[in-house]
C-alpha cells in the first residue's frame, strides 16, 4: 500500500481549500478596492464625463442624475462617521458601506433628499457615489475642511490644469458656490 495520497483525494483537498479560501478573498477584495459599483454610479460616472468633456468652467450635478435629491456633499477620503455627521447635518445609517473611504485615489458624493415618511418610519434617501481621483476629477474644498455641501441647482466651479496623460486635468472646487443653475 503506498503512503502517496490519491489523485482523487488531492482534488478534493483542493476544492475544499478553493472553497474555505474563496470567500476570505473576494471579502478581502471588496473592501480593498471599493466594492462593487452601482448601476446609479455607473450611470452618474458617465454622466459627469460627458459634462467635464464640454469644456464649461461651472457644473450643475443635477441633471447628471437619474434620482432625485435635494443637496449634495462632496467629501475627502478618511472622513470618519463623526466628521460626516458634522458636514451634513445628520448620521448616515450606511457609513460602514463606503469601503472606497479610506482609500486616496476616491472622494465621495453623497446625494441626499429630505426626510420622509415610511413604512418603518422617518427615513432619508441617500445615494453615495465614488469619484475617482485619476479616471475623473480631484476635488478642492475649502482650507481645512473635510468636506463641503451644494443644494441641487447649485454650480460648482471647474478648474482645468496640466495632467500627465492618465491622469484627469479636472478639479471640482466645491468651495467656489456660482449659484443657481440654469
């Protein structure tokens, strides 16, 4: 009798491991890199392209958008929940769901709405969106601070520069308010 395990049995040793390993790496993945995007992300993403390709100094977020809000934050990278909760008035139920916010290369939207009325009881609608640093446009806000927020109809100002290729020569100041939209 050998002491050589079976071909049979190392295929089983290797599925298993496939297995046990498989969902620590795509958990180990998703936090890493952001997730998933959304198909409201996606959509936003090649919306907010299209707008910073017309080559306009102002922008208006809303008609880029397939839901409706009422204000606008962009935020900084790293804000914790606190600093959120500061910048936009209330405490944001899903802060844990923004795995892209500890990452440099992202800066967050986050669109939301007033608050309502539901079935479980008051709620308010919040759709966060990553933007890309390199892919789309760098944010400025104001000097020390985390982060900056428009209601809808608001223009941002869009300052243009020199960018080595791959990387975009866009930067969405949300400190620099044009007021209402046309």
């Amino acid at each position: 009798m050998s002491a050589a395990p079976s071909p049979s049995f190392l295929k089983v040793i290797a599925l298993l491991l496939i297995f046990t390993l498989a969902p620590g790496m795509l958990y180990f993945m998703y936090t890493r890199t952001g997730g998933p995007e959304s198909k409201k992300e996606l959509a936003f993403q090649r919306n907010l392209r299209y707008a910073l390709m017309a080559g306009t100094d102002t922008l208006d977020l809303a008609p880029l958008t397939e839901w409706n809000w009422k204000t606008v934050c962009a935020l900084q990278n790293g804000i914790s929940e606190e600093q959120l909760a500061d910048v936009t008035g209330f405490e944001y139920e899903h802060f844990a769901e923004l795995h892209w916010n500890h990452l440099p290369g992202y800066w967050t939207l986050l669109f939301f709405d007033s608050e309502r009325e539901a079935n479980w009881g008051m709620t308010r609608p919040v759709t966060p969106v990553r933007v890309p640093r390199k892919e789309l446009a760098d944010l400025k806000l104001p000097s020390e601070v985390i982060g900056s927020c428009v209601d809808a109809g608001e223009l941002v100002t869009l300052q243009r520069h020199a960018a080595p290729v791959g990387e975009s020569p866009i930067v969405i100041d949300f400190g620099a308010i044009q007021g209402e939209g046309s």
